[in-house]
C-alpha cells in the first residue's frame, strides 16, 4: 500500500528456457527518498481495512507530502559500489574429458569438437599443448581450419605431458572468478517543499543508473512526483499525490537446464579458455572471443551444449521498459474523538514492454528468437474508514472501526473467533489478543448474510485458533457449541456460493469435521494446518500439542476421504536446539507427505516469550539455508499439485482485476488460474477445464459450462 491504495506489485516472471530472466516487483519503482514511513498490519486490522487483498499483511507507505515553513530545496548524490565477494568452489584438478578409456581405464583428454558432454577427464598438471595436427591424440580434423590451425584455444590442443612442445596446459580459473565486475551505482535526488498552515506542498524527482555485477545488465530509473495538503475546515483535509516513474532495464539470460549465463559459466571445465585468450573485461566487448569467423559459436562443447558466458551477455539480452503512473486523493473528516472519518481514491497505470532476443547460434535458439510482449495494468481503489473511540474508565478503552472497499467483491474474511489458550514457546499472541473466545452463531449467520448481499461470492473463515470454536464471547470454557457444529450450520444457503476455512490446527480438526467437508455443499476441499517441525522434539519444545504421527495421520485421512485436496502446511526453520538432524527430520516427513503447499517461516525471536530465553541458538545464516531449502521444497510439491489437476474441471472464481491483460482465479481447491482478461469473468464462477501451466507457473483453463446456480454441480462432478 502506498498512501492508503493498493498497488500493482505484481512481477510476471518468465522463467521458461525462452524467457528466462527473472522479473523484479514494482515496489522498485519508488524512491526511497519519498518516504516518510513504513508500517506493518497483520490480521483483522488489514482485512477491515483492505479486505481480501490484505489477509497476508499488509506493508503500508506514507509517502512525504510537504511541512509547513518557506520553500525548502534539497539535493543528493550518492554512489555505490558492490562486487561479488563469494564463489562457488569448483573442481580445479581435472580438464575435460572422459575418466576412462576401454583400453587402458584411465582418463583421457577430449576436444570441444567432439560435442561430448563429459569434462571429468586427465588432471590438468598431467597435460600439455601440441600443435602438430598428426599428434597421436591429435583431435578430429574438424577441430582444424583450412590452415591446419587449432581453431579452439590459441595454445593448440591437449595431449599427454612430455609429448607435446614443453608447454604446461593453462589452468582457466578465471573463466568464472574473473567474469563478474564491480556494480556501479548513482542516484541523483531533488525536493523542493514548505507550504502554510492551511497548504503544503511537495515535488520530488530522482535519477538512478546501475550497472549489474553481470556485464551488460543495466537499470535506469527516473521518478517524478507532486504532493500536497490543504486543509479546508477545522474538520476537512484533503490530500493528494501524483506519480510518474518511466524505468529501463537490460537482464540477461539466467538459464534453463539447457542453456543460460550460470550453466555456460560454472560447468565449463578449467581446460577451455571461455574468453579465448582476452581477459575477462575485453571478452565481453571481443566478438572473436566467443565467435569463430564463419559465425559459429565458440564454446567447451563444440556449439552443441551450454552457451558461452560472453554469448548470452551480447546475444540473449531481455529489454523491458516501463512507463507508470499512479496517485490518490484522500479526504479526512474528523468530527470528534468518536467520529472519524476517511475516504482514499487511487488509481494506478502500467505500461511494460518487454523484448526477448535470441541470435543466431544460441543453444536454446538456434535459429533465432524475438518475442515481444506489451502488459497493461489499470487498478482503481477507493476506501471508506470510519472509526472513533475513547476511554470510558480508568482501565477501559473503547475503540471501533468500520471500514469499505469499494472494488473487493470477490472474496471476504469474516473472523468467528479470537484470543487463544494455547501457550506456544514462540508466540506472543495469547498474550497480544487474550483468551479464546467466539461469535456467537446467530450473528456470523447475519455476518454471511450481509456479505452476500453486497456481491461476494466465496467467506474464508478466520480466527487465531479457530478449530478452538465455541468458548463463550467472553472466554468462558464452556462450548455453547463446535467447530463442528459450526460449520454444519454454515452448510445451509444463506446467498453465499463457497465457505473456505483458514488454518486449522491438527489436534481439532477432528475426522468428523473431514467427513463432513468431504460431502459439503459449500466448504471446498481445502484445508490449512500448520505443522511447525516434523521433529517430535522440536515439537516438544514448542509446546505443541501434537507429535508429527498424528499430523501424518490426518494428512493421509484427508488424502483418503477427498479427492484432488489441496492441503497446506505451516513449518518453522531455525527454532532454538533444532540441529541440523532435526531439521533433516522435518524435510524429509514433509517429503513424505501428500500436500500442496509449504508456508515456510524463519524462527525470530520475540520479547516475552519462552523461546527467547532458550539456549542453543541456531545461526541467522543456517536458519536462511533451512528456510532456503524447504522453499524449494514448497515449489516442488506445488508444481506437483498443479501437475495433477491437469485435464481436470473445476470451478474458478475469478478476481475483479486487470492485471496486465489478465483475469486472475482459484478454484475450489486453490490452484490459481490465469485468463487473458474478460470483464464478463469478473466475480463469476466459472466451470472450467484446466488445459496446462504457463511459464509463469499459473494454471491455464477454458470454460465448460457457466452455471448460473453453481451449486448444481458438485464438487465430485468438477472432478472428472
């Protein structure tokens, strides 16, 4: 959020062997500078104010908008230098080859020429150059020009040491210590601001260039922005801002598992020279480094591998301009400490063009490639606060919000319940938002009713413990009624087309509760239930109230009792005493198990809270490895989900926005679903075969049948 209005933050990375850069969110495209402060909300305070859109959190920026006091004018410049401090430690002992031959078993040298793959071959201190051409362990003469000269590296080719001219064969280090260069950065920033006590005023504009540590990638920046107050009454005050941002980028090719910059540069091995007897700095400006006079391309592998580094800096460029325009206007009414009132309007344009190009000769493009791309994003917002409160006593304080948003008619949160009596080692919330405790029955049915009537079609039920469901309004111990109970009567048509319930722990999510979601009417078969370890002692520790065999037995039970499920788990990485056994031990019970999702989360310590005190501490760095891998984890097991509900037909519900030319949806059981824009889709459910995965990872699908009472098709009809 940038002054109160959702922004377009999305990346549309293309990852395929055809795109394959990796595509930065559109938080870059502010200046720091403008910045006045950053906050964060979490639960219910993000979705009364934001809605859907804000259920994972929400970053809010306040952007500067002037002070009172005559003109003040300010100038920056800074510049920057990075360079890559730490390396992959590769093997610097063995040149290409094979690492035996069917006569002697021992290694041997082979030329690039041959096209071969192997570079395990003799040590290099064995090997030495020739450049006779009748050299017994002489290559191919393909490997030779019309002039009987070794066209692969300047030296001649390898043969076995004492054989050859006396010359000891290069050990190429630098073909990736000497790749990289310093990044230079230079960011160039004015203001001008003051204003009265009635108006204020701001303008800022900003210049930045930077030079990537990978030659030839490049990103230029300038922003342009007015700001400004006025306060119109004792009890109005108006504001606005207006941003300009045009950005151009040069990426290179990150690769695929056939070509791109890191394989050409970490799998070529320490007997071929990638820049051919330049150094690093003129190879990449020296066509003849990586080109041969008749066009080829000069790389380990004879032309037919990986790309050579200094190829794709020159010859697999990815160009993307963007051009953006986004603002708000907000009016502020504050009547008395117990009416307050806000309204926020924005909008926010982005135009993104982007070029790929492949020439001639490329290992993923051989024949050449150009793709042009043009993504438009239009978004609009307005959001109504109105809140108020005060102390009635000494010790208690009332406090209300209400809050309206005007384009969130998709999907909505309503929380059934609050507080909880768990007394987890690591979490403050007990603490935070108190006992356990629930709305009553009758005024979440009314809730649901409500939220129906304004258009919304799917109610994801929230709470801190929510499975806990049934504690008295105040606290009480005594279950007026269940989770169970709850979602029962939640079954029934109140106007509402689907229920979906948020996380669950494992020890009340209850076989009943299952058996009934698997034959529900309106619960999708979607759960979330948090994990934390798949360690019976790092669980201990924590002060779960579980061991990981029940939590394997209710994963296999959902598998068992719905088909095609999408399951996620929460995790902890990083915890206090968890070694590095423990950790093996919860990577591989999460990779036993049958689910769709991981939400990884890196231990941090919180103040009061038993955790904190607790000795052996895992180090920030082995936590960031843990959490590292366990994200790869998460895209392995999603992309498997995503594999298995191919050919399958499902019922979208699709999202209100445009974004970038695309119409966004879940299905009942949560695979997200990407359609070139249609504002016939918007907040329509849509029965839909789901046809195959972009190389953006979304889910592409065509509709079957438009269901005007959706509820006539069942879950186990969508699916088959």
């Amino acid at each position: 959020m940038i002054d109160g209005i959702i922004t377009n933050n999305e990346t549309l990375n293309s990852g395929s062997s055809t795109a394959g850069t990796a595509t930065s969110n559109r938080l870059m495209d502010l200046n720091n500078d403008d910045i006045e402060s950053i906050n964060i909300l979490k639960g219910s305070a993000a979705t009364a104010l934001y809605g859907t859109a804000g259920a994972p959190g929400v970053i809010v920026i306040t952007t500067k908008k002037g002070e009172e006091g005559d003109m003040r004018v300010s100038y920056t410049h800074s510049t920057g230098v990075d360079w890559l401090s730490t390396t992959f430690n590769l093997q610097d002992e063995f040149a290409q080859g094979r690492n035996r031959s069917r006569s002697n078993r021992t290694p041997y040298w082979r030329s690039p020429g041959t096209g071969e793959s192997s570079s395990y071959g003799p040590r290099i201190t064995d090997l030495e150059y020739s450049t006779d051409p009748n050299h017994p362990e002489a290559p191919s003469a393909s490997d030779f020009d019309g002039d009987g000269n070794y066209i692969w590296d300047k030296n001649g080719f390898l043969v076995t040491r004492g054989t050859g001219n006396g010359t000891p064969a290069n050990n190429y280090q630098d073909n990736y210590r000497g790749f990289f260069r310093e990044a230079m950065q230079s960011l160039n920033n004015l203001s001008i601001q003051g204003g009265t006590e009635k108006a204020t005023y701001a303008f800022s504009t900003s210049f930045l260039t930077n030079e990537g540590i990978v030659p030839n990638e490049e990103y230029g920046r300038k922003t342009f922005r007015l700001a400004g107050t006025i306060q119109a009454s004792d009890k109005l005050k108006l504001a606005t801002t207006f941003n300009f941002v045009r950005s151009d980028y040069q990426r290179i090719q990150q690769g695929s598992n056939t070509s791109g910059l890191l394989l050409g540069l970490y799998r070529t091995p320490i007997s071929f020279d990638n820049a051919n007897g330049f150094s690093p700095e003129d190879a990449v400006d020296n066509p003849s480094s990586y080109i041969f006079a008749n066009g080829a391309q000069r790389n380990y592998r004879g032309g037919g591998g990986y790309d050579n580094p200094y190829w794709i800096v020159n010859n697999a460029l990815r160009d993307e301009t963007v051009n953006r325009v986004y603002g708000s206007l907000t009016a502020d009414y504050n009547l008395n400490k117990w009416f307050n009132a806000s309204l926020i309007i924005g909008a926010d344009y982005t135009s993104d063009a982007r070029k790929q190009n492949f020439e001639k000769g490329s290992r993923t493009r051989s024949t050449g490639y150009v793709s042009l791309t043009q993504y438009n994003s239009f978004l609009t917002d307005a959001i109504l606060n109105i809140s108020g409160g005060d102390a009635i006593t000494d010790k208690i304080n009332l406090n209300y919000l209400v809050s309206a948003n005007a384009f969130d008619r998709t999907r909505s949160f309503l929380k059934v319940q609050d507080g909880c009596d768990y007394k987890c080692t690591y979490c403050t919330i007990p603490r935070a938002r108190g006992f356990s405790r629930s709305d009553s029955l009758e005024n979440i049915k009314d809730n649901i009713s409500k939220i129906a009537s304004k258009g919304v079609k799917e109610i994801i039920l929230t709470g801190v413990n929510i499975g806990d469901y049934g504690k008295g309004e105040y606290g009480n111990k005594k279950h007026k009624s269940t989770f169970f109970d709850l979602i029962k009567e939640l079954d029934k048509s109140m106007g509402i087309e689907r229920l979906r319930i948020s996380s669950v722990e494992p020890n009340l999510l209850k076989n009943e509760i299952i058996d009934f979601i698997s034959q529900s009417n309106l619960f999708v078969p979607h759960f979330h239930i948090p994990l934390q370890s798949g360690s019976n002692k790092i669980l201990g520790l924590m002060k779960r109230r579980y061991q990981k065999e029940l939590y394997q037995q209710k994963i296999e039970y959902i598998n068992r009792k719905i088909d095609n499920v999408c399951i996620g788990v929460d995790v902890i990485v990083g915890f206090p005493g968890e070694t590095e056994e423990d950790f093996q031990e919860t990577y591989h019970f999460l990779k036993s198990l049958e689910i769709s999702y991981l939400h990884v989360f890196t231990y941090s310590e919180r103040d009061d809270t038993e955790a904190a005190l607790m000795s052996n501490i895992v180090p920030k760095n082995i936590r960031n490895q843990r959490s590292r891998m366990l994200r790869s984890l998460s895209e392995k097991k999603s992309r498997a989900f995503y594999n298995s509900q191919l050919k399958s037909k499902r019922i979208v519900l699709y999202e209100s926005e445009n974004k970038y030319g695309y119409i966004h949806g879940y299905t009942d059981n949560y695979v997200k679903v990407r359609t070139p824009w249609d504002p016939k889709l918007s907040n329509k459910l849509v029965y839909s075969k789901l046809k195959n995965i972009d190389d953006e990872g979304f889910m592409r699908a065509e509709k079957v049948v438009q269901n005007k009472n959706v509820r006539q098709v069942s879950y186990s009809d969508a699916h088959g």
